[in-house]
C-alpha cells in the first residue's frame, strides 16, 4: 500500500528517531520557555523539549518531544514520547503548541508510536486529524495558521502488480486463487507492492510467491487507473511482463493462497473477453511496453526510475 508520512518537503521524511539531543529546559507549569530558539531548515540536531506540567495540583512527569528541524514549508514533525497520564500529555501538547505559533511553526506532523495510543484524543481534541500510519505508529498533522489546510491527506492510492509470464509456446502461467473474489478461476499472479519496492521487482516477487517460479522484470506493458477500492483508495496496477528463468521448473502453489497454477492459453484468463485486459494480452504477444531508465535518486534514497514509451527517445 502506500506510504502517507511526511517527508522533508511537504511530508517531511519519518524520524529515524532522532539521536542526540539538546539539553532539556524545564519551564515551570506547563509553561515553555519564549527564549526557546526557532529551528531553521539548516538545523542539523534535534530539539528536545521537556515540560513539568501541573495536572490536579501536582506535578507530573516531563513530557519529551522529538522534533525535525523546520523544513522548507515551514513544518516539523514531532515523535511522541511517554509522558505519564494523559492529562500530562495534554498539558504538554498545549504548551508546545503555543510555541510552535509564536515562532512561526505553519505545519506539525505528529507521529504517536502505537504504545502511545491513550494520547491520540487529546492530540484530536487540539486541532490534530489523523492522516494514516502503520503497524509502529498513527500519524496526525495541525495546520497552525488556522483556515483551510494545505497538508496534502492521507493515502489516497495503492500500487498493485500483476505478471504477465509467458512460455515459448505462448501459454500464459495462470493461477487459482484459494480464497477472495477470484477464487476458482484462472488469473494472473498479482499482489501489492510493499514498501520501497519498485514496480519490477514487486511482480517478479509475487511471481515467485505465487507459482514458485522464478521470472525477471522485461518491461511494464500498461498501467491501469481504477477508483472506489477498499476504504476508498484509487488504484494504480502496472501490468508487468517477465520472462520465466527456466520454463520446465516445477510449479508450486503458495500455500493458503494459491489453489492451483499452470500454464494455460490466454483465452482461459478470466478476464481476457474485457476489451481493456484484451489489449494487455495484445500488447504482451506483440512487445511495445514501456522501456524503464534508471536515474540517481534524491540523497541517501534509491535509484529513480523513469517508464516511457519505447520509441521515446
């Protein structure tokens, strides 16, 4: 599925919890310190906020905050941290939340760790919405100007996979799902792509989950744009033909998932009557896919990858 966390330009990149910290200040009552300096987008360490909080005439435990540094909309995000009872929480967060205006701070994204889901309503009851997460943590964002927010939402998108594998007498390998809505009837080998995997290698995974079979990528033959999936979500299938490493290797259906899987001509495809799926098939005995260019990626991220079409110079 896809990722919704933010990166260091709007989204800013997820913590990978940040390290060294700066000294503590505490600030008596809930009250932070004004002299608390702004982060720039040129700050390189973390700002470590500790607040002592009064919650029903005592004092609770200091609350700590892991923040970015400001990035270049003006943003940070923030990792949660135990802070005692609730009630602390929310002193905290009030508190910070009125430092974060006074120096300026436009977006917050606040990422809770899934331990530390008791504070959620009070993040909720602040101004904070909710825009997605994992199993590790949820993550909101609070648009301090006030008015329309800007933050891009949640996820609005998965990416899926299907492989189209042909053999030299060009049969198509098919599968049978044991369970879901394809269950009984022949289909190509699909799934979704996880995280940071690219679109190739995600359809020879699942190939190879599936059937046993072990195929690389050749080209993506076309890319299907669908709405109205689970939850909402728009979906993007890129059709991806692979070309099987040994043909006479031993078919082996996943277990739980896979009922059956065999080569199979292509009028046995369920879906090969559609005129959309009919195409594919096309597209796949005949070749013209998309070619795929491989270009450095951002700093410290994984190669680029550029599809387009064949002829494309």
């Amino acid at each position: 599925a896809v990722s919704a966390e933010p990166s260091v330009s709007m989204h800013g990149i997820r913590l990978a919890r940040i390290g060294a910290r700066a000294a503590a200040r505490l600030c008596s009552h809930g009250q932070l310190s004004a002299r608390q300096p702004a982060l720039t987008a040129s700050s390189t360490v973390a700002c470590s906020v500790a607040a002592v909080v009064a919650v029903a005439g005592t004092t609770a435990a200091a609350c700590d905050f892991d923040e970015s540094p400001r990035d270049a909309y003006g943003g940070i995000t923030v990792v949660v941290g135990e802070a005692g009872p609730p009630a602390a929480f929310e002193g905290a967060l009030a508190a910070a939340l009125d430092r974060w205006r006074r120096d300026g701070v436009r977006g917050v994204w606040l990422e809770v760790p899934a331990a530390l889901v008791k504070y959620l309503p009070a993040a909720l009851e602040h101004g904070f919405t909710l825009r997605g997460g994992d199993a590790t943590h949820v993550l909101c964002c609070a648009w301090l100007p006030g008015g329309d927010s800007p933050l891009p939402p949640g996820p609005t998108h998965q990416v899926g996979v299907g492989a189209v594998v042909t053999d030299h007498a060009g049969r198509l390998l098919l599968v049978q799902e044991a369970v879901g809505p394809a269950q009984g009837r022949w289909k190509l080998p699909t799934g979704l792509c996880e995280a940071n995997e690219d679109i190739g290698a995600a359809a020879a995974r699942e190939v190879r989950e599936e059937t046993g079979l072990e195929v690389r990528p050749a080209e993506v033959l076309a890319v299907r744009h669908s709405h109205g999936f689970h939850r909402g979500v728009s979906d993007v299938f890129f059709c991806v033909r692979c070309e099987a490493i040994d043909e006479g290797a031993v078919l082996t259906p996943q277990a739980g998932e896979i009922a059956r899987v065999a080569w199979r001509p292509v009028a046995d495809a369920h879906d090969a009557a559609t005129p959309a799926w009919r195409r594919i098939y096309q597209i796949a005995a005949t070749g013209g896919g998309m070619r795929v260019d491989t270009y450095p990626g951002r700093a410290n991220a994984a190669p680029t990858r550029i599809y387009s079409s064949s002829d494309s110079v």
